[in-house]
C-alpha cells in the first residue's frame, strides 16, 4: 500500500484550464524541485516543450504519434545498437551538445561525436598492431595510423590511452555485423616513452547509418540521405588532462559536406589518408598499395573522463 502525503505537505498549483495556463501551473508544481540544475533543466524543457505544441498546433494524433515513435526509440534500442542515439545524431543535437561543451584552442584538433557504437570494454594492444583481425579482401587497403600525444605546452605524454574503432569497408561496426570477428576493427593503445602512438588498420568507407527504424523513416520523409562521411574514432586521454572524443575523415570523401548526423564539425578534422605503391610500408608483409594517416593530439589540462559506452558489446 502506498502512503498519503501529509495534508499541510500539500502545495495546490492550480486547475489548468487554457494553452496557456497550463505552462504556469506545470511550472509551479514542479518549482520545489530541491536540485537547483536539475530545476532549471526541467523548467526550460517545460517552457520550450508546451510552446511548440502550441507554436506547431500538435493534434491529438500527432501526439499519439510522437508517444509512439519514443516508445519505439526505447524498443529498439539493444545491447549492440542505441536507437534513441542514432536519433539524437541525425537531429543534429549531439553534435550541438558537443560544441556547447567543447573547450579548446584554434590550435586544437576539434571534438567530434562519440557515436553509438563506443564501447569500454575494447582491449589493449602493443604499438603497431594491426586491428583488423578480418581475413583482408583484394579491396581492402592497408592503413598505417601514427602520431604523437601531447599536453597543450608540447611536452610527450607517455602512457597516454589512445582508443580507436571505425566500420568496415561494407559500412558496418562488428558490434552490427556478425559475420565479423569478435573485436575486429576496435583497439586501445598506450603512447611510448616519447608520446607517439602507431597502429595498422585498413582504410574506412563511407556507410549509412542503420536506417532499419524510426530513424531510417525519418530520413526518407525528410528526402536526406543516410550517409556517413568514412572517419577514424579517436578517444584520447591522459592523466590530469581533459579527455578528447574526435573523428578524422578523408581529404577527399564525397559526403564531408552532407554526413547525414553533422559529424564533420571543423575542416580540419578532414585530412589527407595518402596512398603509396613504393613497397615501403611499415610492415614488411604489405605489398602492393598501402594508405598512411599522421595525426597529432595536444590535450588541454584537466580531469581525464573516459565517456560512458552507448553500447554492451
């Protein structure tokens, strides 16, 4: 059995009878919220929520509707895909999260999205490994991934934790893809003694973002279409300094300008992945052509956050 509150606990805040009363008296019942942050989120998300219904003249059927589409966000989202994720990217607002929160110098490599495909449970490899744990297709071209970790004054940070995950040429994560192996194209790396950093992988494709729900509805109402510019996932981090999340993308990728979740947030996450045919690649194995990507990271003083994973894989 549930209890009563006690008679004087009480606080009346009126009967809501107009569109416009309503927000008040909302407004009012919810003004004893005791966390202060947690009151003014909530008492936005009210004003803004109740003038777009009203801006909008939301029908009944239409609001059943929106209660449906959410309810749908909930039932697909699963142990290895965050539907209500993906919706979040492809409405552009984690990507406006992320610039609101982003604190760096013109200098600094830009943030960029975590996505829903980052896990914490991906394992650490020694420099220098290869990532691609796939049986290699004739069309699968080699990729050999360095660079260096810095503090925000240029001194090496040894030991520093470099994640990386990406999709496979066929535009799937292994998390999506079960005829990948377990792991493939995911890793963690630990800068050396000088701060760099080095790993092999194969070079990334540009792929749709999974379109089998609600997400993928929309899009096709909105006439866009689903395409990710190719990119490299980056989480770099390192004691006492502010985590970075980043993407870096090909020089040359046709969607750079239209990534269908707005994930190419500055020019110069966009970089130059050249293609040599000199038989010098890093791994003697490697014959034929290969792809090379230097990237440097500079991370600013601060409390190192890993982000919390969208996805149980």
């Amino acid at each position: 059995m549930f209890e009563l509150p006690n008679k004087d606990d009480i606080v009346p805040h009126g009967i809501p009878q107009t569109p416009d009363d309503i927000t008040e008296i909302v407004l009012k019942a919810m003004s004893h919220t005791r966390d202060e942050r947690l009151r003014e989120i909530l008492t936005a998300l009210v004003k803004h929520l109740h003038a777009f219904g009203r801006e909008v003249k939301l029908s009944e059927e239409e609001f059943m509707a929106a209660i449906n589409a959410v309810t749908r966000l909930g039932h697909l989202t699963r142990d290895r895909h965050n539907e209500t994720m993906v919706m979040s990217d492809a409405l552009g607002f984690s990507t406006l999260v992320m610039i609101l929160n982003q604190e760096r110098t013109p200098e600094q490599i830009s943030p960029a999205l975590l996505g829903p495909f980052y896990s914490r449970k991906d394992p650490e490899y020694p420099l220098g490994f290869n990532i691609s744990r796939d049986t290699p297709k004739a069309s699968d071209i080699p990729l050999f991934v360095s660079g260096r970790v810095t503090s925000r004054d240029g001194t090496p940070l040894p030991g520093a934790l470099v994640e990386v995950w990406h999709a496979s040429p066929e535009g799937l994560y292994e998390n999506q893809d079960d005829s990948q192996p377990h792991l493939n194209l995911r890793g963690k790396f630990r800068t050396d003694a000088e701060g760099r950093y080095r790993f092999r992988t194969i070079r990334p494709a540009s792929y749709p973002i999974p379109t089998h729900g609600i997400v993928g509805e929309m899009l096709e109402a909105q006439s866009r279409h689903p395409f990710r510019a190719a990119h490299l996932h980056f989480t770099v981090s390192a004691e006492g300094h502010r985590t970075l999340v980043t993407q870096i993308f090909p020089k040359d990728d046709p969607f750079l300008e239209s990534d269908c979740v707005f994930g190419v947030t500055s020019a110069d996450l966009a970089m130059e992945f050249p293609i040599h045919d000199d038989g010098q690649a890093p791994d003697p194995d490697v014959r034929g052509r290969y792809c090379t990507l230097e990237v440097d990271f500079d991370l600013s003083p601060g409390v190192s956050r890993l982000p919390a994973s969208p996805i149980d894989s």
